[in-house]
C-alpha cells in the first residue's frame, strides 16, 4: 500500500485518514482548485466573505480554513480571524502564505469539539468542510455553541444542482474529469476521487438548511451558486 493510499479518506471519514489526506494536498490545493472550479472558487470565496459581512473588530472562526485563502479574504476587513483546521499540513501551509497578518491567528481544532469557549465568536464560518466532518451534525451544534448569541452563522458547501440536466453533467465531471484535472495539476488523484464520493453522498439544501435548524439556528436561509454546485447557507443564533 502506498502512503497516498494509506491516506485515502473514505465515507467513513476517518478523522486521521482525512487529515493524512489533506496534509498530503496541501501544497497544490489552492492551484487544483482554480483549475478544477474554472476560476469559480474565487468567486464562491467572495460570496462567502459578503455573507459573513465581517466588520472591524469582531471576532470570526473560519473552521475547516485550509489554506486559509478564506480566513486571508475575511482578515482584510479589520476583524480577527481564527483560521481553525483539523490537518496540520493544511495550518502549515496557511502559515507560509498569511502567518504576516497580525489580526490572523491558526489553530488546529476538531469541529466535533472545539478548544474554545462558548459564546466567543461574533460569526463563524465552514465552506467545503462540513461534508468532510465525520458528525456533520455535531460540528454544527459545536458552531452554535462557540457564537454569541445574536451571532452569524455562513456555510458554503458542494450541493445539488435542482436542475437534472445539469446536475447529470456536473456528476459525469466529478466522477470522469476531475481526478484527471488532479492527475494533471500534480496533486494526489485519491484525494479528488473522495472528493467526487464526498459530494454524491452528501445531502441536498433543504436537508442541510434542516440540520442547521435541529441545532437552534434561526433565519435559517440558503442560495445556490452555479447553479447549485454550490450551496451558501447563512443563520443566526438567537439573541
């Protein structure tokens, strides 16, 4: 067994196996996904940053950061960022590219059970995390937990696209074209084969919208980008 294979994530999502995946990714991730997105993940990154609104002085968790390319975005308001991820590579990664930012800070954390206080953040934020989460739900209750109430919640995840047509096409592209896209990007192909698994298995918006109102969320809301790759869900906790 190779090392890729012996790190490649499954649904079982495995916390160490997605971790030991996406230590492995991360210094091609941020390229393969503008080749993969078609320069989309910028636009989706932006999105984000409008929904959350992050104002100088508050206080944001970016859970599941990554490189951190978000955080950075969500940074340049003023506000201060916590870039929290679970793979170490990742934190590694987002610390050459952002550690100059003063209002920056990263820490490695499991969004089943965050290493911070309740009531500490003015907003929180995931995108393209959750799926990858081995309790979903339980992530969503520990963001619930950690906001203020009266606080903002943004999730962007891969989602379904409502139109059949379409989504036949996006679904043919995951499973056919993105883990060449991969293979030629220079990044570990597994990766992006979990990735096309990841998305079919994971539930449509209106499922997603519900879990989010399970764990006490309210002005529980959602919009399709690109039609439907994408899906941006926002929320409040109640003041």
């Amino acid at each position: 067994m190779t090392p890729d294979e012996a790190n490649r994530a499954d649904l079982h999502k495995d916390p160490a196996r997605v971790s030991g995946m996406f230590d492995q990714v991360a210094a091609g991730y941020d390229r393969t996904n503008v080749v993969m997105t078609f320069g989309n993940d910028a636009l989706w990154r932006a999105a984000t940053t409008r929904a959350v609104a992050p104002k100088r002085g508050e206080r944001i968790l970016d859970l599941g950061a990554g490189t951190a390319s978000s955080s950075a975005s969500l940074a340049g308001s003023g506000a201060e960022v916590v870039a929290a991820d679970f793979s170490p590579g990742m934190l590694a990664e987002a610390r050459r590219r952002h550690g100059h930012r003063s209002n920056l800070r990263f820490v490695q954390a499991d969004a089943t059970a965050l290493p911070f206080e309740d009531d500490e953040f003015d907003a929180v934020t995931m995108s393209y995390a959750l799926r990858n989460v081995q309790d979903p739900k339980k992530a969503i209750a520990e963001l619930f937990r950690v906001t203020k109430p009266g606080g903002r919640m943004v999730i962007n995840e891969f989602s379904t696209p409502p139109n059949p047509l379409f989504r036949g096409l996006y679904r043919f592209y995951n499973a056919q074209v993105l883990p060449r896209v991969a293979r030629v990007a220079g990044t570990n192909a597994d990766a992006y084969d979990y990735l096309n698994e990841s998305i079919a298995d994971w539930p449509d918006q209106r499922t997603l919208a519900s879990w989010i109102r399970d764990a006490g969320w309210t002005s529980v809301e959602y919009r399709n980008l690109s039609f439907g790759i994408v899906a941006l869900h926002r929320a409040r906790k109640p003041a």
